[in-house]
C-alpha cells in the first residue's frame, strides 16, 4: 500500500503530499514535465476545511475523478528498519506485523503494514534488512475521505521518504556510488543512504528548518559529524562504496554559510537540489516554491497515472 511503481510513464501523473494542516499538489508528465505545482496551509488541523480547499483546486485544475498517488507526512506513519524473515516478500508484512509489539505506538490490531527491503549488504551480502512501514489504519482511512470528499481515486499510498528517494532519479549519478540525502520538509530533517536507487538507511536527525536560516558554527559542526558518522557506517556497517555524493534538498536554499562550509570540508560533491535545473515548466520555480513542494513531486515522478480519462472510481475500490 506504501509503496511507488518502478519505472517512468509518458502518462500524466498527479501525487499529493499531505501534512497535518496542509498539502501540495503536483502533476507531472514524462517525468521531466511540470502540468501544476501547488502548496496550501491552513490555520488549524480541521478537515472539513482542507477537504473544501483541496475541492476547490481539483475543480480549478481539471482533475475531477482522476488516480492520484497521495504520499504521507512522517508524523502520520512510521518507520522502522526490522530483519528479513526466510520468507516469500509477498507474506512478509503480514508476518512481521505481529512482531511489532512495543515498536510502534499504534494498537496492532489497527494496524496497515507495508514492507520495503534492502538488497542483501553487510560482510558477504548476509545481512537482510526491510524498513516497515506502519500506519494506524482508522486514523489514515478517516484522512483519506478528503480525496474521496472532493473527487479524487486515490490509486496509491506513499511515504516521504520514497517519494524523495524518487529525486534522486533526475541527478545525473555514478552508480557504482552511494549518495548521501539531507532531507529537510515539515520541520523535520534526515539523513538517508541511497545507493542504486535504493533506500539502505533513515535516520532522523535533531535540526529543524529554523536551524538553518542563520546557520550557527555549531549547527554546521553537528550536521557535518551526522554526515561523517553516515559516511562511516556506509563502508564499515552496509560494506557498501565510497559515498560520492551529498545531495541536499531544496529548503537549503536558503542556508548558503553551511553550504560553503560543507563543500570545504568534505572532498564529496556537494549538491543543492534545484529542481528547476532537470524538469520543465511554463511558471517560474523558484527555490522558494519548490520547497513546499518537493516530496509531491516526487512522488509524482514514479507514479503512473493508468486512467486519465476516466471517471470516478467507486471508493471501497481504492484499498486492497
């Protein structure tokens, strides 16, 4: 349910990222092609109201009764990195489910569980890893009848992380090297390890976005040790390559100190994502827009819209 189809589309493509008290929406096609791109915040967490504001976008930009991928905010799941079972992957979520017991906060019997895993790593490819992904089931129903409220097949469930694992898809890469992504959206920031596209460590770390809109030597210091400590456990932990690359995304635009001290220190590429550099729009894109509206876009980036045309879907059909 958590997951993203693998593989680009020359159909359009619409993923909403939804927070507590706002959403973005976007819509891409060929991958490459911004159709809209919008954010929307509102004072209070009530969904009768971003029910009626997301209503008002869909109508406005012709979308009535389209698929869209709807990608959630850390705070609404977790995730939680767990060992493989010796079994098909197809039953592993159901068996790991019951082994959750005092790792989640949610009651196991409301419970959605998916599973992603991780190619085999560690010394002689042993170790097997899948990151579970756990969301309190009549929490995220409840919040999904905002799409079905304003007309929206909600064809997919993603989590944020994949969805930014998707950017790192545009960044022209050598991928016989890891990269290293410093993620920072809703006041939460990470590190993650991506290597091949795929998703080998999450990790949160203790910085917010104000943190770094006047960067402190101490800020600077401390997210370079993360950095480190990330680097270090991709070859001795993961026996994985060298990292090649940290890659940052957009909401440092604005923390140009940190940039300029964290391409002096480290011998790796240090990237800025701009989004603006790899995929088209008629409207401008600054960093000021894109960094309200990324993880949509990234989630759009992978999702495959299969019925443009069609009409609405009955909603018992949108869960499996």
């Amino acid at each position: 349910m958590f997951g993203f189809k693998k593989g680009g589309s020359n159909k359009p493509s619409i993923a909403i990222y939804l927070g507590q008290k706002s959403y973005s929406i976007s819509a891409l096609r060929n991958n490459n092609e911004i159709l809209f791109n919008e954010y929307r915040e509102f004072q209070d967490d009530i969904q009768e109201l971003i029910t009626q504001g997301l209503a008002e976008d869909v109508e406005r930009l012709g979308i009535l009764g389209k698929h869209c991928q709807v990608i959630l905010s850390p705070g609404q799941y977790q995730l939680i990195l767990m060992d493989a079972l010796d079994i098909p992957e197809s039953d592993m979520a159901k068996a790991l489910r019951w082994r959750l017991k005092g790792l989640v906060d949610y009651p196991l019997n409301d419970i959605l569980v998916d599973i992603f895993p991780i190619p085999p790593h560690g010394v002689a490819g042993q170790r097997k890893k899948v990151f579970v992904a756990v969301a309190p089931m009549s929490t995220l129903l409840a919040r999904l009848n905002i799409f079905r409220d304003a007309f929206l097949y909600v064809k997919q469930v993603g989590i944020a992380e994949l969805a930014v694992r998707n950017l790192t898809t545009l960044i022209p890469d050598d991928e016989k090297a890891p990269a290293i992504v410093i993620n920072l959206a809703n006041e939460r920031c990470q590190v993650q390890i991506i290597y091949k596209y795929d998703l080998y460590l999450v990790r949160e770390l203790n910085f917010s976005e104000k943190d770094f809109i006047h960067t402190t030597d101490e800020t600077s210091q401390n997210l370079l040790l993360e950095i480190q400590r990330s680097m270090d456990y991709c070859i001795s932990e993961l026996k994985l390559p060298e990292v090649k690359k940290v890659i940052l995304t957009p909401n440092f635009y604005q923390a140009k100190s940190l940039l300029e001290f964290l391409e002096k220190e480290l011998t790796q590429d240090v990237v800025l994502l701009n989004l603006s550099y790899y995929l088209t729009t008629e409207a401008s894109f600054s960093f000021d827009e894109q960094k309200n509206t990324f993880v949509s876009i990234g989630g759009a980036l992978n999702f495959a819209e299969e019925n443009w045309d069609e009409g609405l879907n009955e909603p018992a059909n949108q869960f499996s």
